[in-house]
C-alpha cells in the first residue's frame, strides 16, 4: 500500500475541501510548542529520526550540492559580507551583491589555508554563499554562529556550543582565528578594489553558521520498513534524501510531482513537497499566501482520484506571511485519507478547523502514524532482529543449518 505525503512547504490557511471531507484531521507540532524548526530538521524529525542523530544543517546542503566531505571534516555554510570595523566587526550586509562564482573564488584565494595544522578549504555555491571546510583530527561541529542572522548587529564570536570539551573549544578558538585573518586579506584582493572602484562594498568578512559533521545514519528504508522517494525541487530536499537513503527526483510543478507519485509503482512513501507557500511566506505580502494556496488548490486535483492508498496533507513548519519572524513554533495542520480510515466533521484544511480535528501528534508520530494507517504496523513487544521496529519487516534475517 502507498502513501503520497503532499507537504506544503511553510503552509497556513485554508481549501482543501474536497479532500477534507474523507479525511481524518488533526493538528501537529513539529518539536515542541512554540519551538520554531527550519525546513531541514522538521523533515528529519517527520522521517523518524531524533535530534540527536542530526548532522548540521551545512551537511544536509552540501550532500544536495553533490560536494565531497571527508571524514575528519567539519562544514560550515559560509556568506561573503560586508563590516566595518570599529572594536568588533559591525555587519552592514551579510550577503554582498553582485558576487559571482569567479569572485567567489578569486576571495577564497586570500584566505588563511592552514591554522595550528588544520587545513582550510572553502568551495562557492550560489551568489555570495559557500562552503568553509576545516580538515584536521578531534574537530567538533559542536560550534556556534558567526553570523548574527541579521544586519546592523555584531559579528559574533565562535564558542563550544552546548559541548564543553577540548575539540569543541579548540575549533571554535581555529575558526576565530581564522574569521580574523580572513578579514584581513580580503582587503588585499582585488576582486574588493575592483568592488569599491564600481561604488560596490567590499566583501570583507567571510560569516560562517550551521556547522556540521558528516554521520552515517540509518536508511529511510531500514528505519521505516518502506521504499521511498522526494519529489520536488530543492537542494535542501536532495541533500536529505541523500542523507537517509531516499530517491529523489527533480520536479518543480506540483501537479506534474502528483502526477508521477500516482504513476509510481513499486514505491511504500512518496514525499512530495512544494516550497510555493513558504516561498510566498518570506515575501512578508499574506495576499500572495492566499493565492499560492488557491494555486496549489487546483494543482492538487490529480490526487483525488489517488484511491488504493494514503493520502497524508501537512506542512513542516509554519511560516508567517507578517513580521520579522523567519518561521513560527505554531503547530500544523494534518489530514489522512485512506480507504477504511476514520473520518471526523472537519470539512476544510486548516488550522482553526484541523484544531477541532480528532488528533494532536508532534512530528516524531508522523511515521508511527503513517505505518498505521497503511497497515504495516506490529505488535510492540514482538522482536524482529537486533533493534525495535515500528513496523513488519519485509526480510528478515534467516537462521541457518550450521
Ligand atoms: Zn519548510
């Protein structure tokens, strides 16, 4: 039996109310109430994985960036910006504008390639964004951000983060040092006097966040019990299906994804994913919100003729269209539709009809849940191998004549 999961990227509102009608309704938290996740880690934690298992978000980015991480590597997501420096390094733009892949390089050229023995590489990936790769042995991704997230604010120190130990302060004391001597000789390039001659700021500082390290985590398909695949159109995405052993294919038009997870045969989960709502989110206007979702209202007709398997419609996180707020802790709306499921008297999809839905689940029940409803379920106490499984496994391991 499939299940085609239709996330809603960063969703809040309203339709839906053909569906809603045969679903069964509820609200989800992704981690804790009020606790605000970026999309990466809501989908790690729906996928049925645990905070601790979480490699960085700078991992996850790289892996979709098809870029080589070695084992004794820590990555960290990196920005070309702009400071002044007056007793720190005040950030005026945390991206600059107009930075291409070759300056991206031409920059990299300057910067500090060895710290106490610990090799520095950086690698270009979109506009003035990279990746800083730190070689060496017993480094920690246990640091914190350089990058306040927010102009006209401090650079911030780097320090050991919620880890006390000697590799986590050590690398953090190495990327100081570095961050520091990197600022000093940008100013030599000349990707930056050619910058100033054009009335352009000078990419100065090179911001780092979102330290990761690489770790070998169990499949999707070991952790759930079922063959899986991404569609959508996002690195982000990519790199996490990468990560967990999922398929991913590439499909930017949400009917058409709908369309494919129908046609996909074979397949036990089929996540398909749209960014449009969160996209709309971040452009602050809750008009151009309304509109994508009545958009998105017409794009998802293909799955109601989806009757052999279960249907799940939810969103990530909760973004809202006002504010500065980049995400919200708010909890959201969920639906199943499956043959034989229970339904409730909620008769539209959103957060003040699914409130009054029969269910509250966090992220982590979202694969319980799934298993359920499909049928895949087993009883608890049974032990099938080594670990715990929510689920039947499809092959296990056989006891042989010696
Ligand atoms: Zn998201």
């Amino acid at each position: 039996m499939r299940t085609i999961t239709l996330l809603l990227d960063g969703i809040g509102d309203r339709v839906y109310k053909e569906l809603c009608s045969r679903g069964y309704c509820g609200m989800m938290t992704p981690l804790f109430p009020g606790v605000e996740l970026g999309t990466e880690l809501a989908h790690f934690l729906m996928f049925g994985y645990k905070l601790d298992e979480y490699p960085g978000r700078a991992i996850i980015d790289c892996i979709g960036e098809n870029k080589k991480i070695l084992d004794n590597e820590i990555v960290l997501r990196t920005s070309w910006a702009n400071v002044s420096c007056e007793e720190g390094f005040f950030l005026n733009e945390r991206f600059v504008e107009e930075l291409d892949k070759e300056d991206g390089i031409k920059l990299s050229q300057n910067l500090v390639k060895d710290i106490d023995g610990y090799k520095f590489r950086w690698e270009h990936s979109y506009d003035s964004h990279g990746f800083l790769f730190i070689e060496g042995n017993n480094l920690s991704a246990n640091v914190s951000d350089s990058d306040p997230f927010y102009n006209n604010q401090f650079v911030m120190k780097v320090e050991e983060f919620e880890d006390d130990s000697f590799e986590a302060r050590k690398t953090a004391e190495i990327i100081n040092k570095f961050l520091v001597k990197a600022s000093k000789s940008l100013d030599e390039s000349l990707v930056n006097s050619d910058r100033i001659s054009k009335g352009l700021a000078p990419a100065n500082f090179l911001l780092t966040k979102w330290s990761g390290k690489m770790k070998t985590l169990e499949s999707f398909y070991k952790k759930n019990g079922m063959k899986s695949a991404i569609i959508g159109k996002s690195n982000l995405l990519k790199g996490l299906a990468k990560l967990l052993k999922m398929e991913y294919f590439e499909e930017g038009n949400f009917k058409k994804a709908i369309e494919t997870a129908i046609s996909m045969e074979g397949f036990d989960y089929i996540h398909v994913h749209t960014k449009l709502p969160d996209q709309a989110s971040h452009k602050k206007d809750p008009f151009e919100k309304v509109r994508v979702i009545e958009e998105i209202d017409k794009e998802i007709e293909p799955i109601l003729n989806f009757k052999e398997g279960l249907i799940v419609v939810t969103g990530d996180h909760t973004t809202p269209s006002f504010g500065k707020c980049i995400h919200a802790g708010d909890d959201v709306p969920i639906m199943f539709i499956g043959e034989r499921l229970r339904t409730d008297d909620v008769m539209e999809y959103g957060e003040r009809t699914c409130t009054k839905g029969s269910f509250k689940i966090n992220g982590e029940d979202f694969m319980p849940m799934i298993l359920n409803f499909s049928n895949r379920t087993k009883l608890f106490h049974l032990r099938a191998g080594k670990k715990r499984r929510l689920y039947t496994p499809k092959e296990v391991n056989p006891l042989k004549d010696v």
